[in-house]
C-alpha cells in the first residue's frame, strides 16, 4: 500500500512540474509575440519608388511589385495559416495537418505557434526568435515535451536565416535599404538581400520574374537538419506563389519550403496557406 501511495505521489508531482514547465513554454512565447509586435519603428513613413531606385534592377522590380506607392511602411506581419507538416525524413514523411499562427518582425524574430497532427500524434508548441533568444519547443498531446532546443548560437543563427527568408513572402517593408539590409545583383533575375543583426549576418536570393515576382527564396542556412545532426551551411529555400494585396502589399499565400532546396536532396516539409495576414 505504502508503495502504491508513493508512486502515486511522484505521478502526481511529475505531472505538476509538466505543467508547471508547459505554462512557461507559454508564457515565453505570449511574451515575446508582444515584444515583437512593439518592434516596428516605420510609423509615419511610406513607401515611394525613390527608396529603392538605387538598388539592383531585380531588387527594385521586387519591391515596386511587392508594395503599391503610398502605402504606409508596415514592417510587422501577423499571419494565419494552415497546411501540412512533415514530421518524418523524404523516404518516410510522415505528413500531418497543421495549423499556426505567427508573428514575424525580421530582423527582430518571429513566433510561431503551432497545432499539428490527430489524436495520439498531435503536437503543439512554439518555434521562436526574439532579442538574443531562440527556441524550439513542442509538446506531444499537451502532456510531455517531443522536442526542445534553443538556448545556443547555433540555434540563434538557424532562427535568424528563417525570420529574413520568410520576410520575403511576408514582411517586405522589413528589407527596404537601410543600415543594416544590403542588396546585390546576382544575375539579371535575381537579388541577393544580406541582413546584419546582433553580430550575424544571414543573405538570401530571391529569383524574380519580368514583374518583380518572387518565384523562389534560397539561401545557405546554419542547420542540424541533416543525417550527421551536425551544425553546418547548407541550401535551404522554397518556392512562393497565390499572391494577393493586403492593405497595399502583394504577399504570398503559399509557401513550401525545406531543406537542400536547389538540390536532389530537397524536401519540402513545410507547406504553409497563408488565412489571413495582418500588418503591423
């Protein structure tokens, strides 16, 4: 009896820490999603084609399709989405329904909040950047933790090369020349955008068509997404495509992405339809 009353007890705190630990992972993500929503700094300015007539002609074309003259610079995105997720390897993936919502303020971080999987396969939880901060953090039937990293620089520059490539799809006001956002040519149909933040610095290329289009992001991403589990540059990129006008911009509603993009290895294990983006 004296046994049973113990193992029940530990149960019992085990499940509380669990708790406890599931309520932080919250916490973080709610409190960095607001940080990040306060991050805009373009109040009052708008967008004309004078600030990219310097740039390259395929980084000039992009913008000028991607944002209609007049419109107030809005470098912070909100969006909802759905779609699928692989949770396996090419030969095996293991595709799930997903649901997210994120907030994305490039170069600052993002927060992605996601729902993935039915019944015993379910996941929820949170892929984060913000400030010198990042994590991945999911939970398996809202119970026991599947997957937890972050808290490195490996990680930190991993999440970076994420927050610019997706602000290509959706935060375009993010990348208009400044200080710390540098555009090249690198042929006559694509622009190379190379972002500086907090002492890392993460290029991605953007091929464009005749409008100024982005058909495709790739850039070489700092990952462990790979057989060795090895940090190291790899291609990683996807294509874009259901452009539609929000509030002024024309932002991609579909999104597939993943690893060795460019290469016979790629597997797009992220296929994202946007619902509904809000600008900030």
């Amino acid at each position: 009896m004296k046994v049973l009353v113990v193992v029940a007890a530990v149960l019992v705190i085990a499940a509380v820490l669990l708790g406890l630990r599931r309520w932080a992972d919250e916490r973080d993500a709610s409190r960095a999603w607001t940080q990040l929503a306060a991050s805009s700094s373009s109040a009052g300015q708008r967008f004309e084609a004078a600030l990219v007539a310097q740039l390259p002609d395929p980084a000039r074309r992009y913008f000028l399709f991607s944002i209609a003259p007049g419109t107030p610079l809005r470098p912070v995105s909100e969006i909802t989405m759905e779609g699928e997720l692989s949770l396996g390897t090419r030969a095996d993936p293991r595709t799930q329904p997903m649901q997210a919502r994120q907030i994305l303020a490039s170069p600052h971080g993002f927060v992605w909040r996601l729902r993935a999987g039915q019944g015993a396969m379910s996941i929820a939880g949170s892929d984060a950047m913000v400030a010198d901060r990042s994590w991945t953090r999911f939970w398996l039937l809202g119970l026991g933790p599947v997957a937890r990293a972050g808290g490195d620089a490996d990680h930190l520059r991993s999440s970076l090369g994420r927050t610019v490539a997706e602000a290509v799809a959706w935060s375009p006001a993010s990348l208009l020349p400044q200080a710390d956002v540098a555009w090249t040519a690198e042929g006559p149909d694509t622009a190379r955008v190379t972002v500086t933040h907090r002492g890392m610095t993460q290029s991605v290329d953007i091929r464009v068509d005749a409008e100024g289009r982005p058909l495709w992001v790739r850039m070489m991403r700092w990952s462990n997404a790979n057989p060795q589990a090895v940090y190291q540059l790899q291609p990683f990129g996807g294509e874009l495509g259901d452009f539609r006008v929000v509030d002024g911009y024309r932002l991609a509603h579909r999104l597939d992405g993943g690893n060795f993009f460019g290469t016979a290895d790629y597997f797009p294990f992220y296929r994202a339809r946007v619902l509904a983006i809000t600008l900030r």
